[in-house]
C-alpha cells in the first residue's frame, strides 16, 4: 500500500497559521481574504492526499469543487472590497471599517 508518511501534517499547519492570521489581521480585509483561500486551499490539499492514501479518486472530484468555491469567494470579497473603497474614499483598509 502507498504511505504518505507525515504528509497530512502541512495542510493542518496551513490551516493553523491562517486562522491565526484571520485574528491577528481583522482589519485589513486582503489578509484576511488571502487567509481564507489558504485555508480552502489547504482543505483541498488535505482531501487529494487522503484520496491518494486510500485510492479513492472522491477526494480529488471535492478539491476540485472546492477550487471554485474559493474563486468565487475571492471574486465576491474583493467585489465587496471595492466598494468599500469606492464608497469611503480613504486609501487604507484599516480607515475603512472604522
């Protein structure tokens, strides 16, 4: 059977540093978006090496899936961010969500 060895552990990692970085940033919105496709993608990278772990091609079929939830995540919060901008008129992300 294929081992993986300690594979599983980076994507876990991933998802830890960007939830952290989900708290530290709350007010900068690009961070905290950039977080949130990091912790997407690292689901995803988390489901192909469990379908490579038990030959079941399932997991790849969801990271796929999953890769268009987060475009269209990200095409809605930078959407959102835009107008924001365009509504504020201030230049930093901070005076925004003041």
């Amino acid at each position: 059977m294929f081992e993986l060895g300690n594979l599983e552990f980076f994507p876990i990692l991933y998802i830890i540093i960007s939830v952290t970085g989900i708290f530290v940033s709350r007010y900068n919105l690009i961070i905290m978006l950039l977080a949130l496709d990091m912790i997407i993608f690292s689901i995803s990278l988390l489901f192909i090496y469990l379908s490579i772990l038990n030959y079941d091609p399932m997991g790849q079929i969801f990271a796929f899936a999953l890769l268009a939830i987060a475009a269209a995540e990200t095409a809605i919060g930078l959407g959102l961010l835009i107008v924001l901008y365009s509504q504020s008129g201030k230049s930093t992300s901070f005076e925004i969500l003041e």
